[in-house]
C-alpha cells in the first residue's frame, strides 16, 4: 500500500511522537570559524542524539506508528549502521521484533551497536546483492513491515523535527546545510524549512564519488549509480527515493559534492576546534559550506551534523592523513 508524501504537519505530529524519548540535541558555535569566515554559524549536532544519530529520530516516529498487528509480527530494515541502530533501540523500547540487513563490509562498531539492542542482523555484500530485494522477499514470506532508512513517509517526517528544533533554539537562518545520501534528511528538512523560514537557502551535500542526488536533481528524474567508493559509509546509497525525490526536486536550492580529503579536513576541524567526534558522513554540510563559504558573507549559517558513528581506529587514521 502506497502511503501519503508527507507536509509538515506530519513533522509536527513526529515531534510528539518523538518527544521524551529522542533527545532534543545541541547547537554549537564556533567564534574561530565565525571570525574567520565572517559569518554566524550554528551546528545542529545529531552525533549526541540516541545511538550517535540523527536515524533514531525516523526510526522511532515510524515504528510508533505501526498498528498493534504491525507490531506484532516485527519491522524488517536495511542500512550500512546508523539507521540499523536506530531501528534496533527504537524496536527494543517498544517491544517490538526487529530485523536488520547490513552490508558486511559496514563499520564494526556499528554492527556491534545494532546486536547490542537485540536486533537480529542477516548480512549481505552491497556490490553483488540487492538489498531492496532480499527486503522485500522477507515482508512477503512474513509480513513485516519494511521501515526504509529514507524513502519512508514517517522517517522523512521525523527527520524533519531536527531543522524544527533548530529554528526553534536559534531563530531565522539564511541558509542551511544538510548531508544528502538516501535523502531522507534533506526532504525531512526541506518540510520543515519551506514551512517556516521559505527565503533560507536549503542545500544539500553528497560525496563527489557518489552525486546520484546532484545528477537525479539536474535531469529531473531519479539517477541509480554503482556503489560509491567513499569514506563517507553513510553516504554509500545508490538513489534516492520516490517520496524523498519528490519533495527534493522542487524545493532544494541546489545540490553540491565534496571530496573524501575536504571531509577529512572537517573531522579534523571537529575533534580539534569543538572537541567532538563525527564521522565522515556527519561531515558533509560543514564540507560543502566551507568550500563554497565566500557566498555567504555576513550570513546566518545553519549546519546539520548527522552522526558521530566511527570506528576509532579508523577514526585516527584518517585525522592524520596528510
């Protein structure tokens, strides 16, 4: 069954759904960066919410929607770990059976996270496998339902509540910055930002490696690529969605990539000016805004920070990469 594209009026019910449950994260500054680039910039950080990000958000607000039968049977999803672990706690908090397809090259850490909250985890290779279809066999032998880490109405809706929150803690903003791979985020946050701020820039950022968004956006319809070979995990989706796409096309203010050094860079700026760790993926907006930051003089920055999910050794490797 088809559901409904989301409004936001459906980010203003996630955010009830949500609330006591999900944490309300925090908005950091940085007078370095503010100085240097001359502007003001405030940094929506995901990487304290439940799990290490943002995911928790749309995992809970779909699952709380499931019908008493829904939640009987379980929830199947896929994801390369920040969304599998937002599932698997979301689903342990609400007693609900969960099962979770992961790509068996996803961060071990991330795979430990998601067994830790009692999913069950079947893994699969990403380049030879197709893991919408081994999804969508396992909702037909058993029906359960399919909880997409992005082209979900009710995932996209409780992502939307992240941009809310940040309006709501900082007031206006000119422009913001979100990363972009399977695009529930930025549809989340396009919701809620035409609604209430509809002249701040939306855009959003993507691994060059990996530009479906940029390519799906410039011809009009949904672009499918091979895997991406990038550092950004989170960031290794192939297409957008149908629901996502939709509300992307048309409001987005342009989509733009970043390379796997800027957003080493961006990590490096984290762990040393914020003292905070964010993964590769959680990099993506300030990367974008700081390669292009000379058009936003004198500007009211918003910045989406989706994750802090790393492996740490793999985490050090990459801050002393020259």
């Amino acid at each position: 069954m088809k559901l409904d594209t989301p409004n936001y009026d459906n980010v203003l019910e996630a955010e009830k759904n949500i609330k006591d449950i999900a944490h309300v994260t925090p908005v950091l500054t940085s007078s370095y960066l503010n100085q240097k680039l001359n502007c003001e910039i405030f940094f929506k950080c995901e990487n304290f919410q439940k799990t290490g990000a943002f995911k928790f958000r749309g995992a809970l607000n779909a699952l709380k929607r499931l019908n008493e039968q829904q939640k009987k049977i379980g929830v199947v999803a896929f994801s390369s770990g920040n969304h599998a672990q937002g599932v698997a706690l979301a689903a342990k908090l609400l007693k609900i059976p969960a099962t979770i397809l992961m790509p068996a090259d996803a961060p071990e850490t991330k795979i430990a996270a998601t067994k830790s909250y009692g999913a069950e985890i079947i893994f699969f290779d990403r380049y030879t496998e197709s893991k919408e279809e081994i999804a969508q066999d396992m909702v037909s032998k058993n029906g359960a339902a399919l909880i997409s880490s992005c082209d979900h109405p009710d995932v996209i809706a409780g992502q939307g509540t992240i941009a809310k929150e940040l309006i709501d803690s900082v007031g206006a903003l000119d422009v913001i910055f979100v990363p972009v791979g399977g695009g529930g985020i930025l549809a989340g946050t396009l919701l809620t930002i035409k609604n209430c701020l509809p002249n701040c820039e939306v855009y959003g950022i993507e691994p060059e490696a990996g530009n479906d968004a940029q390519q799906s956006v410039e011809k009009g319809e949904i672009v499918r690529i091979p895997v991406p070979n990038t550092i950004a995990d989170g960031a290794q989706t192939q297409n957008l969605g149908e629901y996502n796409f939709s509300i992307i096309k048309s409001n987005v203010t342009r989509i733009d990539t970043v390379t796997d050094s800027e957003l080493i860079d961006s990590m490096r700026f984290f762990a040393e000016r914020l003292k905070i760790v964010v993964e590769p993926t959680g990099c993506l907006g300030l990367a974008g805004f700081i390669k292009n930051n000379e058009k936003f003089k004198n500007k009211k920055i918003g910045i989406i920070v989706t994750g802090g999910n790393v492996d740490i050794d793999n985490y050090s490797k990459l801050l002393t990469t020259k």
